[in-house]
C-alpha cells in the first residue's frame, strides 16, 4: 500500500468508524446504561469483530454472495429483524444503577456475531475490500483488517466514553427513557440504506 493510499485508507477508516451506526449507537447507549468497564467486551467485539469480517469477506464470502444473491437477501430480512430487536432492547433498557443488578451489556461474541448483521459494517467492509485492497491478495486483505482495526477500535471507544459521561445525566427517569428511545429511533434509522437502498 503506497503512502498515499494509506492516508486515503486511513482517512476513510476513521471518518467510517466514528461517525453514527448501528455499532456506535449501541456502544452509546450501553456506556450510560452499563459504564465503561462492562462494555470492554461489547468494544472489542466489534472492533475486533469487524477485522475478522473483513478478513473473510476478502478471503471469500463476497464471491460467495455474488454467485447466490439470494443469500444476501436473507441476510439483510435477518439483519431487519435481529435490529429491531435490539432497538427494543434499548428503548426499554434499565436506569444505569439498576442495569448493574438485572441488566446484560453485550458479550464480546455477541458483538463479534452482530457485525454479519450490520448494514453499515457491510458497507464499510466491502467499500475498504473494492477500494483499498488491490487483487484481494491475502495480504492486501489482511493489512486493511489491521488498520481499520487499530482504528476502529479506539474510535467506538470515544462514543462508549460519551455514554459513560451521560451517566450523571440520565439519572432521571425521564431522562433515561427519553435518551432510551432517542438511540432506538437512531438505531432502526440506520436500517433506511438497508430498506430503501
């Protein structure tokens, strides 16, 4: 990868990363929900995650999909419905101090496994595979996983970050569950791509 590319790489990498997902959302709400400490695993699940994703869509699953599309089709109603759940899951989350008693953040596998369900991760894995990795060689393919993961990862943290600081915020009930919510509606309005694309 010539310097040019990396910063064009890079650049792409992190402008994808931090700006608002599917993934960032759900880190949001379950930093001011969980705290930080408990949502490491949610983190590294999806950065670590998404770099494996990477790693076998190049190696693979995109020639998989485009010999049958209608795989790709039954991924995405999965992804519709799986998303929807989670939505719900947040819109009805517990107030940050009762979430440490009943509530569950996400387990690292389970963020691992949702980024085969994110339309954003798709997008993004499959933009940096076309863009960035030329030939689709094993190791074109694996630098760009290990980039986009040395930046994925401490950029999804800043927004798990921002969640925890809320924490004094959301206090209020009312707050919470306006906050609950608000993260819902930006979570399944992340799905419009996905429906309407």
């Amino acid at each position: 990868m010539t310097p040019e590319l990396f910063l064009a790489f890079a650049t792409f990498a992190f402008v994808s990363s931090a700006t608002p997902g599917p993934n960032n959302m759900m880190l949001l709400a379950s930093g001011a929900n969980f705290g930080m400490r408990r949502t490491v695993p949610h983190m590294l699940g999806v950065g670590i995650g998404f770099s494996v994703m990477i790693l076998g869509l190049g190696l693979g699953l995109v020639a998989l999909f485009e010999r049958f599309p209608v795989a790709y089709d039954v991924l995405k109603g999965i992804a519709v419905i799986y998303m929807l759940w989670l939505a719900w899951k947040i819109a009805h989350a517990s107030a940050p101090d009762s979430a440490r008693a009943g509530g569950k953040p996400f387990t690292f596998f389970q963020a691992a496994g949702f980024q085969w369900v994110n339309p954003k991760a798709w997008a993004m894995a499959l933009t940096a595979l076309t863009a960035y990795a030329p030939g689709q060689t094993l190791a074109a393919v694996g630098l760009v996983a290990l980039i986009f993961g040395a930046i994925n990862l401490p950029t999804v943290a800043v927004w798990a970050l921002l969640g925890r600081e809320m924490r004094r915020f959301l206090t209020n009930p009312r707050r919470l569950t306006v906050f609950n919510w608000t993260m819902a509606a930006a979570l399944l309005a992340s799905l419009w791509p996905v429906l309407f694309a």
